[in-house]
C-alpha cells in the first residue's frame, strides 16, 4: 500500500501548492529554459591526460530544463526553482593527437532568485548531476558525478520570455577504465539562454 501512496503524495504536492488561505490551492508556476555557451576545461587530473594523452580545454554545450517553482508563490518573496536538467557538451582537441570529448549530463538543480519584481534578477543555483564521458576512438564511455554552482542574471521582458546570463562552476568526478583511482575534471562555464 506504501508504494502507492507515497508516489501519489508526491505528485499531488509537486503540481499543487496551497496559499495562505488553506482553502484555495493554486497551480504551481512551471518555466523551461533553455541554454547554450562555451566551457573552459581549466584544471584537470594529471591521470586523465596520462591514460588518454589528450588535451581538449575548450568547448561549448547546450542543456534544456523544466522547473518547478517552489517558493515565493505570491509573488512578495523571491522565487526558488526545483529543475530537472539534460544537458550535452563537446570539448573540442587543442592539437591533432587530441581527441573531442562528448559528455551528457542529467538531474537535479535548485535555482534561489535574489529579488522580486525587478528589470533584472540576480539569482543562485546548485546541481548534482551524472555525466556521461565518451572520448571519440575509446571503447566504451564512464559515469561520474557532477557538482555544480551557478551565479546569474534574468532579464525580465513584458512578455512571457526572460532571457538570462550564468556563469558556472563545475566538478566532475569520474572512475578510471580499469584503475581504482578517479579523474577530476574543473570546468568554467560561460552561457546565456531563454526561459518561458
């Protein structure tokens, strides 16, 4: 009975929320965002480059979400976002002997925005994500798990659109193919996008 009903629970509350007045029950506001920009590999394990004798420090991704706002249903505080994001990134080679990355990320972020009511709102997020790396001519691809932190900017419009600028901090932890120790990769982040 529990398997029933604590999904039903939670999907009663993820599309819902209630007011201040118990009585009414509002829709949850839902935004889509999507992103795209460049990355910067600027720090890297030195057993990366050892297995791999690749060097691909520069790139560019693009990431589509779908978000839920949790907080500041009113509209007289700031709003907080729970998003589901899917991702897809290609680290281009810096010289021929190098190799393109490709990686596929997905899961769950939480963006905090700063203000209300505002032309401009400065606004926080916070993701754990699993990354999918393949590196082109290796057999096989390795999972790893992604921390990230974003700081940004949304660009209110009179209409439903809001365009946006981030910049983001990444850490990617990886397991080695056939070793115990992992890679860890630090990627920058510069991206601009809309939301709706």
């Amino acid at each position: 009975m529990n398997k029933v009903i604590i999904p039903l629970f939670f999907l009663m509350f993820s599309t819902f929320a209630t007011a201040k007045n118990d009585s009414v029950l509002i829709k949850v506001p839902k935004q889509y965002s999507f992103e795209f920009g460049y990355r910067n590999l600027f720090s890297q394990s030195q057993n990366f480059i050892d297995q791999f004798s690749n060097h691909s420090t520069h790139g560019y991704g693009m990431l589509l979400d779908y978000a839920w706002k949790l907080s500041g249903l009113n509209g007289k505080r700031p709003g907080v976002y729970l998003t589901v994001p899917l991702g897809y990134t290609v680290m281009m080679p810096d010289d021929p002997a190098s190799k393109s990355v490709h990686m596929l990320n997905y899961g769950w972020t939480v963006r905090h925005e700063l203000s209300v009511n505002k032309l401009i709102t400065p606004f926080v997020a916070y993701g754990l994500l699993l990354n999918n790396m393949r590196v082109t001519d290796t057999e096989g691809s390795v999972f790893g798990h992604q921390t990230q932190f974003e700081f940004g900017l949304n660009f209110n419009t009179k209409t439903r659109l809001k365009y946006f600028a981030k910049i983001q901090y990444s850490y990617t932890s990886y397991p080695q193919f056939n070793q115990a120790e992992r890679f860890r990769l630090h990627y920058a982040d510069l991206r601009i996008g809309v939301r709706f």
